[in-house]
C-alpha cells in the first residue's frame, strides 16, 4: 500500500483496546527476535508474556539491519493490523563511523559540521535499521563531574540551541520517508544537566527564572526546528520527576510550546516513580505519566498493565488514548513505514553505506574542526622533519577514543595516535610506551622508566593523556575530575627528561588540567573525537590542519570551582583584585581564583589573529529597530586558519541580576593568510530579553554593552542605549 493511502485514523477505528496500548509500549528488542524465547527472566521481571510482544508498537536497541528486518517480518506476520514496529536506537555521535562527541561538536562552533555529521550519521543508522535516533541531548551543563556533559554541547544556551537545532534538520531532513533521513527526539526534558553536585540522576531544583533562562531555550529551539519527538528527563525538577512533572510537560510544553509530537518515557522512568517515593502504584504512576503527555513508555510495564483498566473505568478517555496512539501511527505513516516498514534498510545497504572512505574523511574533518588548543608557547606544530618523536602514555596507541554512546562503532575501526602518526610520517621512528594506565585504581609504576627512556632520546615527546571513555557518559560522574590514576607522575618525570613534549589530551568531560598547563607548553585538547581521531591528531600535530576549536565548557582551575560557567549573574561584591589575589569580602576563593583555566569560547590557532575593530552602525536601539555590528579580524600570519567571531552582551541595569555576559552570535570563518574580514551581526530587541521576576520574557530600556572576544577575555567592547 502507498503511503498516501494509509488512512491511520481508519486503522485505529479497527483496533482493539489492547492493540492500541500496544502502540504504546516500548521493550527491547532482545524480546523480540528468534532468540527471545531465552529472555524470559527480564520480561517475567516486567510482569510481560512474550505471547504480547506481537502487540508492541516500537522497539529499541538492536543490532543491524538483518535483526531488524527479522523482527519486523515476524511481528507484521503476527500482527493482525500489520502496523510495523518503530525501530529506535541511540545514535548520539555517529552510527558506525563515529565523530566526535557532541561536546566536541559543541567545541567546533560550527553548525554545518554539526549537519554534516548528522546527516551521515542518519544515512548509516537508517541503513542499519533506525528509523528514530534519541538525539540530539540539549541539556544545558554547568558542571563537569556529571558524565554526561559529553552528549552536550555545554555551558551556553545560545550555543546549545544553535546546535541541537542543527541535528534535527539534518537528521530528519524535509521528508522523513526518505530513507537517508530518521526523525530525532530531543531529550531530556528538562534540566538533567542541573543534577544537583554533578551526579547522574541526583535531584534538580531550580528556580523558574533561572530554568526558563538557561535551560528550557535548547528544547525549544529543536521543537521550533520540527523535532518529531521528545523525552522527558529522569530527575526530579523542583520536587516532581519530569514524567510526573504536569507544569513541566502541561504548560510549558504543551500549552506554551505547543508541542504536538510524540512524547516517549526515558529507560523505566515510569518505573522509577517509586523509587522517587511518588508512588507505589503503577496504575497510578501510567495516568500520572498519560496525563502529564507521555505517549510510548519505554521499559516498564505501567501502560501495558493498566492503560485499558484506566480507560475502562473512564480515568483516562478513550479519545485522549486515541490521540497519543494516532501520534504515534501518524510518525509510522510520516516514515513511510506502511509502504517500506525496513524504511530501506539492509544488510547490503548497511555494508556499504557504513564506514566508507567519504564517512571517514566527514569524521576526520569533525574532529580536526572539535580539536582545541588550549595553549601554545610556539611548540606547535611540530615539523614533519622531525627524526624521532617519543608517544608516551595511556592514549599514545590506544583505539579507544570513541567515547561513550558510540552505537555500532567499533574500538578496531579507530585509527589510534600512533597509527595517525605512522601513517602521515611512514619514515620516523616513532617509540611507543604507555607507561601508565588512565584508570584511577591501576597505580603501577612499571612502566615509567621505559617511558623516561624514550622521551630522552626523542626530538619531539607527544604525551596522550586522559581519562578512560567509560568515565563519562550516563552514570559516569567523577568528584575528582583530574587525570586520573599516576598520569601526573608520568607527565612530571618525562618532561624532566625532555622539556620538548606537547600534551595531546582525551575526555568526555573539562577536565582540571592546572599543574599540567604549567610543566607543558602546548596542549592540544581532543575530547573523545571517534573513528578518524589518531588521524586528525596527527594532522593538527604536524599541522596539516589548524586547530579552531573553541572551549564550549569552562575547564576549571580546581573541582572547587565547580559549577563554574561564563554567564554567571553579576554579584554585589565582585573582586577587583587579579584573579590570583584572594581578596577579603568579595566573592571569591582562598588559594585559587574565581576564574577558569581556560574559559568558555578560548582556543588558539597556528595563525594570529588580531581583532580589529568592533563598530555599530548607530548607538541607539528601538523595539523595532535593529543594530549592526561589525566586527573586523586580520589573520596576522602566514598561515591560513578558522576564526570563531563571538558577540557577547552585557544588560548593565536591570530589575534583575543579569549575567555579566551572554553569548547572543557567533560566525566561524575562514581566513588566509594576512586576510582582513569584516563579519556583521544583526542584533534586535528579542535578543536583549530576559525573564523579569514574574517570568515575564521582556527587555527594559537602558544601556547595553556589545563585545568580542571570548568570555573573560573580551577584546573589544560598545555600548549603545535601549529606548
Ligand atoms: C537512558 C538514557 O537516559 C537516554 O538518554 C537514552 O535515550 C535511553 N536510555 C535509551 O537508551
């Protein structure tokens, strides 16, 4: 049957009760298969029969094309409606080929490198099966010991919102049937990223002010973007779990955003209202989740116990489920899932869509563009000439830098440093020796003399340090957030031995990188940056390519300091003293200052740039009018290179405290060498708005500032007046 033919609202009125909860029920697809008989331990722990997995509306968590074309020609047998299942997965950062993690892609300021990845990433997972990705994750993050501030794009909501909405038009593309394209679902809904003390699934209050503000701006914009679909988060937010949360899910999102997508639980967070101690029952829990919008439930059991009671007995109206599960087949019609319910997914077309040279060369760009040097006494690059060249530690040959999340990539597809190098400089000797673990408790010493040898007698020492993959991510969180295990102790002994080591450095998160900054001069940040990764960091290396990466997420001076971000409100008794100084009655630390060591937007180049001039076209705004700004950059070197342009602005006076900068523009740019560009911003009154004490989103006349640079180092500044 064409697609255009489906009448779904024909096809509900021919489903049962029960069918139609199944629409509504999401189990993994080790269920599903041939095999699944096996798996009747966890389903029995659900309360499910597997004689009801013919019922299921969507699955998630496969592997491939050739399962999923399996289960789905089994259920359509047994399926008496012939609905195709909706096939779901989290392709976070890439399906096979995998690019660098969204923090990374925050870091690269550049959202058609954000597209470009995505859109590869739809066209490998939909060949592999996906027919709906959980991505992209716009929680907003402040602190870096929560594991999951890697699937961000971090401390910025503007920036956050740029990229989140970047991932859903590439991702779904202008129509969802085509088989390059699979819909998103932004999550999480909201506020995760505010767990309390940066531990995963810890508690979040926040005022609302603050929440609308910071938080809530990346969700909208997705949704503003076409999202198909949302999930709410698992926490708390201000006493109420988000699936519970009806002010949260009723009147923001619904009533104000008008979101009408499908709404789908996270992993058991149904279930988890009991142990929030919200509820002890389940029929309960299902209508509080129904009522709050949640269409599909995702592996717990509440809607497949309950739903028909709760519509029988007139406590959830059979129009109101009607609606959730025609949302629900309206995603399956827009899929093109009635007339292709593979969506055109193979294993052939897997194979050779998966992992080509093209998709490979997008990851590696991906990663040269994410790459951030965070300092550089003139080390870097380093010349190709060089004889000899020393790679010590955990991360000199490892492949694995994929970092959490990574799907179907594998840690053998990964070109590691040392296979980047060799392959890039086939005549140098190059000397591996990891000489210590990453991990916290491998504190053996072995292998650090062997180290110490090959740095000594190397021209150049690239020492790769980091922190495992498996140290962020979901349940990931650190409360120290330094290199761990002896990696410090390696770093100090090497260096005594040869002054001439550049740092290469791998995470998912910022990571405290003081008493490193001071014994190394160049360090070169790559955060986990996927399948191409040991290729880009011998192209930054040996300066092949530049690196433009910007720092989206403050790398603090101590863990102290965390939450530490840019935009932080301006506070009644600022220090005025040097950072380093503690000074008595102001806001500040004893023993280490209040700013970061490297602050959100900072990132060198191997060129120079040299900012200009910053001019407005006139000093004066009304509500109707606009400002343009402009903003002029030499490339002061013979090198060419990329330049992220940021425009940041202050409110001066307010009726509330406001932040003492927010991003409001950014352009990345290209510029060769000796080039001068003028780049030009557009800045009107929504931009200068913010949420007064009643949550009301309103600007207030007066004096503002515009600036350039990067946070806490901002070159350029003007202001003009708000009439
Ligand atoms: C739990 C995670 O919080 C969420 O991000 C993910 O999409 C689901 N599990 C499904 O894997």
């Amino acid at each position: 049957m064409a697609r255009s033919d489906v009448d779904v609202k024909k096809l509900l009125a021919q489903m049962t009760l029960e069918e139609k909860v199944g629409q509504l029920v999401q189990l993994n697809a080790m269920f599903l298969g041939e095999s699944s008989a096996e798996i009747t331990g966890p389903l029995e722990k659900l309360g499910i029969p597997q004689s009801y997995m013919s019922k299921l509306g969507s699955t998630l968590n496969f592997h491939g094309a050739q399962e999923m074309m399996d289960i789905q020609r089994k259920h359509l047998e047994e399926d008496r409606n012939h609905i195709p299942l909706m096939f779901m997965m989290d392709v976070i950062h890439g399906f096979r080929t995998i690019f660098p993690i969204p923090l990374g892609l925050g870091a690269s300021f550049d959202p058609e490198t954000v597209k470009e990845c995505s859109r590869m990433a739809a066209r490998e997972a939909s060949a592999g099966g996906v027919q709906v990705t959980f991505t992209p994750m716009v929680d907003y993050v402040r602190d870096a010991r929560w594991g999951r501030v890697m699937e961000s794009c971090g401390e910025d909501p503007y920036l956050n919102s740029v990229m989140g909405a970047a991932q859903v038009e590439a991702f779904q593309g202008d129509d969802l049937a085509d088989h390059d394209n699979i819909a998103a679902c932004v999550k999480h809904f909201a506020a995760y990223g505010g767990a309390e003390a940066g531990r995963d699934y810890n508690t979040v209050e926040i005022s609302e002010r603050l929440l609308r503000e910071y938080y809530l701006p990346a969700y909208k914009a997705c949704i503003d973007a076409g999202v198909k679909m949302l999930m709410p988060s698992f926490n708390s937010l201000n006493g109420v779990p988000s699936i519970a949360n009806k002010w949260l899910m009723n009147k923001v999102l619904k009533d104000e955003w008008g979101f009408d997508g499908v709404i789908i639980s996270d992993y058991n967070a149904i279930g988890e209202l009991k142990k929030h101690g919200i509820t002890d029952d389940m029929r309960l829990g299902a209508k509080m989740a129904f009522d709050c919008g949640c269409d599909i439930e995702m592996m717990s059991s509440s809607y497949y116990k309950h739903l028909a009671d709760l519509v029988n007995d007139g406590e959830i109206s059979e129009q109101k489920l009607d609606e959730a599960v025609l949302r629900v087949l309206e995603l399956k019609k827009e899929l093109g899932l009635f007339e292709d319910p593979y969506h055109g997914a193979s294993p052939e077309k897997e194979n050779s869509v998966c992992l080509t040279p093209e998709h490979r060369d997008i990851a590696r760009r991906a990663a040269e563009a994410s790459a951030v040097l965070l300092k550089n006494d003139g080390i870097l690059p380093l010349s190709e000439d060089i004889k000899r060249i020393a790679l010590v530690g955990p991360f000199a040959a490892t492949n694995e830098i994929k970092g959490s999340w990574s799907c179907n990539g594998e840690n053998e597809d990964c070109v590691s440093v040392y296979e980047g190098i060799r392959s890039l400089l086939p005549n140098a000797e190059i000397i591996v020796a990891e000489g210590c673990s990453a991990k916290y408790d491998e504190l053996s010493e072995e292998g650090i003399d062997a180290a110490v040898a090959a740095a000594k007698g190397a021209d150049a020492v690239v020492l790769c340090l980091g922190e495992p993959q498996k140290y962020s991510g979901e349940g990931n969180s650190r409360a120290d957030i330094g290199l761990p295990g002896i990696q410090m102790q390696l770093a100090r002994k090497v260096i005594a031995a040869n002054p001439n080591a550049v740092a290469l450095t791998f995470s998912g998160r910022p990571l405290v990188l003081t008493e490193l900054d001071k014994l190394v001069p160049a360090i070169l940040h790559m955060w986990f940056p996927g399948t191409e990764g040991g290729s880009a960091a011998a192209d930054l290396l040996f300066g092949r390519a530049n690196p433009s990466g910007k720092v989206p997420m403050s790398f603090p001076k101590a863990v102290g300091q965390c939450p530490i971000y840019y935009n932080h409100p301006s506070t009644g008794r600022p220090k005025s003293k040097p950072d380093e100084i503690h000074q008595p009655y102001s806001s500040n630390y004893i023993g280490c200052g209040n700013l970061p060591l490297y602050p959100f937007g900072h990132g060198l180049s191997y060129s120079s740039f040299v900012y200009e001039s910053l001019e407005l076209d006139t000093d004066t705004m009304t509500k109707d009018s606009e400002i343009t700004v402009s903003i002029t950059v030499l490339n002061d070197s013979d090198r060419a290179g990329k330049e992220v342009v940021q425009l940041y602005m202050h409110d001066i006076w307010a009726s509330a405290v406001r932040p003492i900068q927010s991003l409001i523009a950014f352009e990345k740019t290209e510029l060769g060498a000796h080039e001068r560009k003028t780049i030009t911003f557009k800045v009107r009154e929504p931009m200068l708005r913010f949420y007064d004490l009643d949550c009301n989103h309103i600007s207030e006349p007066g004096e503002f500032t515009l600036s350039t640079g990067c946070a806490d180092h901002l070159v350029l500044t003007k202001s003009f007046t708000l009439k």
